[in-house]
C-alpha cells in the first residue's frame, strides 16, 4: 500500500509539465533548419 | 583510511587564482589586440613602430583562443576536484608543476611573437616557419596541461577507491571526461609539434609533410572547441540549477551527453579541411556524418536547459506556457552571464553545423563568417559563461562577497557584451557571406565593389569590436574588484543536488573503458585509411619559408 | 535511462533534421558531384612546369569549347600568376563570357595559399605539392573579387585579382 503510494507520486513528479520546453526546443529546430535552407540557397544559386 | 577533505582550502584558492590571474591577463591583452584589429581593418589605423597586423593577429588568437581558455579551465577544474572528490598534497604539487611548465610555454611563445619571430597565428600552419623557441613553448604548454590531465584522472582514482559502490560526483565525472578528450586530442598536435615542426625548424629535417602537419592540428583543433566548451556546460548542468533554486534535471543524461561528446568531437577533424586538396572527399563525407553526431549530445542540452528552468519554474508557481522563463532570476549576474551565453550558442551552433554540411563549406570557408562564428561560441556562449562563473569563484577562492554592485556591473557588462558582439558577429557573418576572408589587413583589393561593401561591414565590426572592449575593460574592473577590494565574507560555491526521487544513473556511464575503447575505435575507423592515403599519395616535403612572416 | 516524452519527440525531431540535411549534401555530394575541391593529384614543387598546364603559355585563360573556359595559374607569395595580356603585362582580369563553364586549376610555388571567387562557390586550399582543381558556371555578369583567404604572410591582404563575366 505504502509502496504502491509512494510509485504513484514518484510517477508524478517524473512527468513534469514540459510544454513550454517543447515549443522552445521545437522553435530552436525551426531556426536551424530555416538558417541551414538559407545558406544552401545561397550555394545553389552561385 | 584517511579520506581527503573536500572543499577548497587556502592552499586550493592560491591555486586556482593563480591560474586565473594568468587568464585575465590574457584577457586584457588580447581584448586590446583584438581592437587594434578591427580599427586597422576598418582602414581607421594604421599600427606604428613596424608592428604587423598578423603579429598583432598572432597575439590574439594565441593569447585569447590558447592561453585563457586553457588557463581558466584547468584552473576551474581544479577547484571542482578539490571541491567534490578532494586534492591531496601530492597532487597539488604537481598541479602547481603543471601550471609553472604551461607558463614557461607561454612566455616562450610570447617573447617569440613579440619579437616578431613568429607570426603564424595560432594555427602557425607549415611551411610558414616561426622561430623554433615558439614551437618549443607551445610543446611545453600541451606538456603542462598533460600533468594537470593526470593529477585529475589520480583524483578521481583515489576518491573511487574509498567510495566502491558510488558513483562519482557528477562534475568530477565531467571534468575527468574532458581531459581525457584533451588529452587525445593533444597528443595529435604534439606529434606535429615534436616530430614536425621542431627538428624542422632546427634545420634537422629539411622538408615538412604539409598535409600531415594540418591533418594532424585539425585532428586537435576540433576537440579543442569542445575542450572549450564543456567546462561551460559543466556550469550548465550541474551549477546553474542551483543557482536558479533547482535541481539538476537528469544527472544520466548530463552524462550521457558528456560520454557522446567524448566519442564524437574528436573523430571529424576534416571538416575543417574540407577545401583542401589532397584528401579523399569520401572521406571528408564520413568524417562530416560523424561531426553530425556530435550534434546530437548538444540537442539534447538544450532540452535539458529549458527543462530545468521550466521545472524549477513551475515548483515555483508559475504558470503559463512561458511563466517560468519571465521569473528567471535575470537580476543574479551568476545566472544572467552564462544564460545570455546559452542563448548566443542558437546561432552560434546553427553556424556550426552549415560549417560542416561538406560542400556548403565553400560557401563560408576562409572568410569572416568563420571569424563571426566562432567569436559567437568561444567569444561569447563559453567566454560569458566563464564569467558567469568569475562571479562566484573569485570570491570564493579570495574570501571576499559578490556585492550587489558587482553583481549589478555583471549584469551591464553582460548586456554591453551581447551588443558588441551582435554588431562585431553580425556583420562579420554577413560580409563572410558576401566573400570577405578573414585573417587579412585591410586591403581594397584593387578598388571593386565588393570589396567596398565588405570595408562598410569592416566599420561595423570595429564599432562592434570597441563596444566588446569597453566590456573587457569593465570585467577586468571587476575582476579587481572581486579579487582585491570586494567586501570580506563566503561566498557560496554553487554545486546542484539531483531530486530527492531521481532515477539512478546507469552503471555504464562510468565504464571508462568501454568509453575510451569506443573513442579509440572511432578515431581509427575515420583515420587510418585516409591517413595512409595521405602519407603513401605525399608529394614531395615543403622547405621552411620564414621570409613571407618577417621571420629573417 | 528515464527520456521525458517530449525529449523523445525532441530529439526524433532534431536526428531527422540533421539526416535530412546530410541527405541533401549527401545527394549532391555523390550524385551531382558537388564535392569539395579534392583531386589528389600530386606535383613536383620544385618543377611545375613540369604540368603541362603550368608552363607559362598555359597559364591565363583558355578556351576549350564554344562555353567552356579553363583558367590556370600559380600562387605564390603575395601573387597569383595569370599569365600575361596581349600587351605583355602580368594578367590580373580575367574575361569570361556569360554562362561559361569555368574550370579553375591551380597550384602553389611556396606556401599556403587560398583562392576564392568571392560571390561564387569557387573556394579553395592550394596547398604545396597539389594541385588544386573546382569547376563552375558564371552565369552572373559582374566583377567578382579574387582574394587569398589563407593566410600566407605579411603580404596576405595584397594578393588579389578579379573575374569580369560580361554578356
Ligand atoms: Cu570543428
Ligand atoms: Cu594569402
């Protein structure tokens, strides 16, 4: 019992809310990938 | 048994401070080359008593990419074993060897490059040919950091023994992983230094291998910004959180990230020598699918970052989907540095990887994106982050209070810093892009257009570059500050606490012989063939030219 | 090891980025043959002349067909040698027509030395002992700035020439 209680709030706390780390991590990808295109651009019509 | 106490005494603050003095020494002086450089580029100066551009060039990559990065590291690193695995009286002998030998090496070098002997700046690429007291000096400073690799790997050792069952502490973890990627790392440098350019320079051997030579430093010269760089990260994962009232946010995948960095960082060499001639493009592309993967341990930091804020945020009650970022502590100097660091690596990462993308390397090689690069990650994300950790160590080391003066002039030097280098790094990236090469003096290159659009970005870059050195100035003041006026007190020595419920960390982490086995391996596998190649396809050796650098 | 769900998504995200990006470069790496400059091709440093294209008739511009152009020269410190104009003096603009394919070959006397045509992707080491080759159309009309981008010595910004590519 005491055990099941214990698996219970250790299971909350490691599920944490990460939405706005999402978004900020998915941002970070969306500039990589926008600047890398860019130069690429760059490389094709030279 | 006695175990070694841990903590920092008097003796373990002489040494560390020793080792910081030297790095804002360094600071000072190349900080002020670098201003003279974007003055004369700017066509704004010109430099009087027959002091070059290159000689003044030289100084500042040396004394600024070489000495106070590699001085503040170890000096860093020493205060972290002392503090979480224990130095005994032994070892700190020898880490007082390691650090007089690197001296000796840098005033060697030094008097060689002011005497204008050795003007080959810090890459000193064959066959330029440099005074051979210089390649002595900087023998003698990879030599010295090879001490201080082995006086942390002895105490890491010796605190295992006493502590079978534990794992070790996370930064002790972190620091023993980055010595060994340098000391790999060095021994390719060293080859070239001792077996090359020495008995070459001395006239014994009358040609140098050129390709070797480059191979060989750029089979180092990419570790080395890693080298750089983790120490940052160690402030990242295992510091910050403590600072910001967290906790760390996976100590497996701090670890994870440092093992991945270890095995990928030094393999790739060649994407810096993706323009030359004599290597197989086959095997430039594996070594740049390689340089991909060391991507990947990066990745995953910048997760762990935003997580650890969100996290400690939200414990904190605040809401939102950006709630936790607004309440960081942007006030803290101690945080703000090094996170105005974290967010300058976006673009400087970004920048990183069009670098490697094989022949998109054409479009920015040899030209000032390169510059405006890597003074985003050096200059910038780890230069602040030192700061960030000057704050507190210094204090520390020198039992004197952060003041909320200090930490208020932090906070502008910060913020004169991120101006400085968006200007001096903006321009430079896009004048890079418009074929301005770096490492040169100002030059109309016979009067074109282009040429003249680059000058305009050159007038940027100066701007950019006095701003930067106002900052300089400003850190240096504090520097002082901390160390010899700052109000007498503890400051707090910053080290993070997994959560209570953590998961434990995988014993494999810490299997170093799986790790260095795996890293060997790795550096075989992208090597040997094209290193073969290159000696069995050689033409014939290149003669020293000392002439073109003034060397005569 | 525990990953956040979202770590996951983050990291399937970001490795499929990057193998995107590799299948980009890969593609025209090994497919269009965009490589980098990396011919291999040796020569003797104290006899380059010994290359047919390095006698001093073959350097400067040579045209091999109706649009196809092959510019040879020599670096050395602080100078890239074109070859000579119609009046006898050191050649340093070269003329190209638009829209020709341009093949640069290239080698050094002496030290380090780079080659870029600024505004273009011709970028290249030309390093002791090889040669260095990188073939490109100019389709653009205009002056593009040659520049040695590795440092060579104290004549390094001194060592420059230029492309015009006229209709
Ligand atoms: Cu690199
Ligand atoms: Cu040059």
């Amino acid at each position: 019992m005491e055990n099941a209680e214990k698996q219970k709030s250790e299971e909350r706390v490691e599920t944490p809310n990460l939405k706005g780390t999402l978004l900020s991590v998915l941002l970070l990808g969306v500039f990589i990938i926008v600047s890398w295109f860019g130069v690429f651009a760059l490389f094709l019509s030279r | 048994m006695i175990a070694t106490k841990l903590g920092i005494s008097k003796s373990d603050s002489k040494l560390t401070m020793a080792f910081i003095y030297v790095a804002f020494i360094s600071l000072f002086i190349g900080g002020l080359m670098g201003l003279l450089q974007t003055l004369v580029r700017s066509g704004s100066l010109s430099l009087p008593w027959g002091i070059t551009y290159y000689q003044v060039l030289t100084v500042h990559g040396v004394i600024l990419g070489l000495v106070l990065t590699t001085f503040f590291i170890i000096g860093f690193q020493y205060a972290l074993m002392a503090k979480t695995v224990g130095i005994s009286k032994k070892q700190r002998l020898y880490a007082w060897l390691s650090f007089i030998v690197m001296l000796i090496g840098t005033v060697m070098a030094a008097v060689m490059v002011l005497l204008g002997k050795a003007s080959v700046l810090y890459t000193f690429y064959a066959p330029l040919q440099a005074h051979p007291i210089f390649y002595f000096g900087l023998a003698l400073v990879i030599i010295g950091s090879w001490i201080a690799c082995f006086v942390n790997f002895r105490q890491l050792y010796v605190w295992k023994k006493t502590h079978k069952d534990e794992k070790s502490p996370l930064l002790a973890f972190m620091v023993v992983i980055n010595m060994v990627l340098w000391f790999i790392a060095t021994l390719g440098v060293a080859a070239a230094v001792i077996v090359q350019f020495i008995p070459w320079s001395l006239g014994y051997a009358e040609t140098i291998n050129v390709l070797v030579s480059r191979t060989l430093f750029w089979y180092f010269g990419h570790p080395l910004v890693y080298f750089w760089l983790l120490p940052a990260y160690m402030a990242w994962y295992a510091i910050i959180p403590k600072i910001i009232g967290g906790k760390i946010f996976s100590d497996s995948l701090a670890r994870l990230s440092f093992v991945l960095f270890l095995l990928f960082s030094i393999p790739v060499g060649f994407h810096h020598q993706l323009t030359e001639p004599g290597i197989d493009p086959t095997w430039k592309f594996i070594q740049v699918v390689l340089t991909f993967m060391v991507i990947i341990p990066s990745l995953m930091t910048a997760f762990s970052m935003f997580a650890m804020f969100e996290i400690t945020g939200r414990r904190k009650g605040f809401r939102g989907l950006f709630g936790w970022f607004k309440h960081l502590p942007w006030k803290d100097v101690r945080f703000f540095a090094p996170m105005v660091g974290m967010l300058a690596f976006i673009p400087a990462g970004t920048g990183g990887i069009i670098n490697a993308s094989h022949q998109l390397n054409n479009v920015i090689h040899n030209t000032m994106w390169v510059t405006g690069h890597f003074h985003l990650t050096v200059a910038t994300t780890v230069l602040l982050t030192f700061f960030g950790i000057s704050y507190w160590l210094i204090p520390h080391l020198t039992g004197r209070k952060l003041t909320k003066k200090i930490n208020n002039l932090g906070l502008i030097q910060t913020v004169i810093w991120a101006v400085g280098m968006t200007i001096m790094s903006g321009s430079m990236h896009i004048s890079g892009l418009l074929g301005a090469p770096r490492r040169s003096a100002f030059s109309e290159y016979g009067g074109t257009a282009q040429a003249s659009d680059w000058i305009g970005y050159q007038i940027a870059q100066a701007v950019g570059g006095t701003i930067l050195f106002i900052g300089i100035l400003l850190m240096v003041y504090i520097f002082l500050q901390l160390t010899f006026f700052a109000p007498k007190g503890q400051e707090e020595f910053p080290i993070a606490e997994e959560e209570v419920n953590a998961q434990p960390t995988p014993l494999f982490l810490e299997n170093w012989k799986l790790w260095i086995g795996i890293t060997i391996g790795l550096i075989l596998f992208a090597y040997t063939i094209p290193f073969i190649d290159i000696i069995l396809h050689a033409p014939t050796g290149s003669e020293p030219f000392a002439w073109p650098i003034g060397n005569s | 090891m525990h990953l956040h769900k979202f770590e996951k998504v983050w990291l399937i995200f970001g490795t499929g980025s990057l193998l995107l990006f590799l299948l980009v470069i890969g593609v025209g790496a090994f497919y269009k043959g965009t490589h980098p400059s990396s011919h291999l091709e040796t020569i003797d440093l104290k006899n380059i002349e010994s290359h047919e294209a390095f006698q001093p008739d073959n350097l400067g511009v040579t045209q091999v067909k109706e649009d196809q152009y092959i510019v040879n020269f020599v670096a050395s410190a602080f100078n890239y040698d074109f070859g000579v104009d119609d009046n006898g003096k050191p050649l340093k603009k070269i003329r190209i027509p638009k829209g020709s394919t341009v093949l640069f070959q290239a080698t050094t006397k002496d030290v380090i030395h780079g080659y870029q045509v600024a505004g273009t992707n011709v970028n290249m080491m030309l390093e002791p002992g090889y040669i260095s080759r990188y073939e490109t159309v100019m389709d653009e009309t205009g002056e593009f700035t040659i520049v040695c981008n590795e440092y060579c010595g104290l004549g390094h910004h001194q060592m420059f020439a230029s492309v015009e590519v006229y209709e």
